[in-house]
C-alpha cells in the first residue's frame, strides 16, 4: 500500500515569506512617516469688505493672509474668505506702560483683558529680571499679550521706587522672592552712580508688527465704526487677528476691565 506523508513547508520558503512581509512592513512605516513628517500648508484667507487705515483715512479693499503676512495682490490657491462687513481695520494697540504682568500674578487672565481691549503689546516698565523669567514663556504664543520687559530703572537715593518697594517688602509682598531690601536692590532698581547692565529686553525684534503693509505681520482689529468720526469706536471691537489667525478672547468681568 503507498503510504502518504504530509508535505511540510520548507525552512526556505518560511525565510522568504518572513523577509517579504520584513520588506513590505518597512516600507509601509517609512510611508507612514513621510506622510507624519510633511507640513501642512498654511491656509491662505481672502479679507473682503473692510476698510483698512493706511495712515490718514480709511480705504475699501481686499487684503489677504499668506504664511502669516498681510500682501494686498491676490495670491493663487484660496482657501477661505472671510467678509469683514464694512469694519474699519486698524492696527493692534500698544501699552506703553504698566507694571500687571511684572510680577507673574494671573498672567493669563491679564493677558486676556489686554486682548480684549485689541492691546497686542505691551511694555512692563520696572520689571524683577527674576520673577519676569519665570512666567515670560507663557507670553509667548499667539494667543497672548506680546510683552517686553524694563528691567532696573535708573532713579537717585531716595528715589522712586525705592521707598515703595521697601514698604511691599515690610507687607509682605515679595515673601519667598527676597530676604532682604538689599537684595531688592540689586534687581529692583539701579542709582544713578552704579554701572547700569541690560535695562530692556525684546522679544520679537525681526517681526514687522504694528501696520497694516505689504509683509507685514497679519494683526490687526475689525471695528465697528470709523473712530475718525467718533474716536469711541476704538472700543468697538468685532474681530481681533493675531499672527495670522483669528482670536477668541473671553470677556473679562465688567468691573475686572
């Protein structure tokens, strides 16, 4: 009687199964992360129907955002538009001087009330060079307040600030920072007679912010109404544009603005 015996596969054709299935998986992970590793292209948004200041009054025309820029030449490929329904656009504003984010305390809830107020920059004048480094990170995404920082101003003995921050020190106020109104001194302010270091630093120096040109950085503010004709307008806020994107800023408390 013949027999008959079960075929069994070969250890070769195992090795190349294994090695095609080797090949084929590789190549499909290496897919897979050129497809993770390409960029996505930056949107580009037509702006319809505004009036945008140019300096002296108030012009109707299209303006667009590419890679984060304003260019008033229609660009190819867009992606959306946006109408801004006959708004007056302005440039963002600009604090000049104030001390809330100096010391680090609701550094986001500050920050959200400047929006609020369509104020994108801000200068913190008589800042600690100590406390600023701490928090100066969370003001650096375009969804905040863009700050710079003075730090140390030049005043005489007995000048200002110095008997006002010896008086927060003697309250308490800088519990945990300072041990001393010594050390205070050192960071807090700088007399007239002693070398005077760095006193400001900026964050943003190589952007192009603060007008509404050709390459310019795409921020600004949709208003309302022409503040030419009634300056109130100013706090007419419609629409805030940071950075190439559009903002959604929380309203602060009434009696918190």
């Amino acid at each position: 009687m013949k027999s008959t015996t079960e075929r069994q596969p070969s250890l070769g054709g195992q090795r190349n199964t294994r090695s095609r299935v080797g090949r084929l998986s590789w190549l499909l992970a290496s897919v897979g992360l050129l497809t993770v590793a390409a960029p996505a292209r930056a949107q580009t948004y037509e702006l319809t129907g505004g009036r945008w200041f140019d300096g002296e009054t108030f012009v109707t025309k299209t303006a667009y955002r590419r890679d984060g820029v304003l260019t008033f030449t229609e660009p190819p490929g867009i992606d959306e538009t946006f109408d801004l329904a006959g708004g007056s656009v302005v440039p963002p504003f600009g604090e000049a001087h104030n001390h809330d984010l100096a010391s680090g305390h609701e550094v986001e809830e500050q920050s959200d009330r400047y929006l609020w107020d369509g104020v994108y920059y801000v200068k913190q004048q008589s800042a600690f060079h100590t406390t600023a480094a701490a928090f100066r990170e969370k003001l650096a995404e375009p969804t905040t307040v863009d700050a710079v920082f003075a730090f140390a101003p030049v005043t005489g003995p007995g000048g200002h600030p110095i008997r006002l921050r010896e008086l927060f020190f003697d309250r308490g106020y800088y519990e945990g920072e300072f041990e001393s109104k010594e050390e205070i001194a050192g960071v807090g302010y700088t007399l007239v007679a002693d070398v005077v270091g760095e006193l400001s630093e900026n964050h943003f120096p190589e952007r192009k912010i603060g007008h509404l040109r050709e390459g310019f950085e795409a921020s600004f503010l949709v208003l309302g109404g022409n503040p030419l004709d009634d300056f109130l307008q100013v706090a007419n806020i419609q629409r805030r544009f940071k950075q190439g994107r559009w903002l959604e800023v929380p309203e602060p408390p009434r009696h918190e603005r």
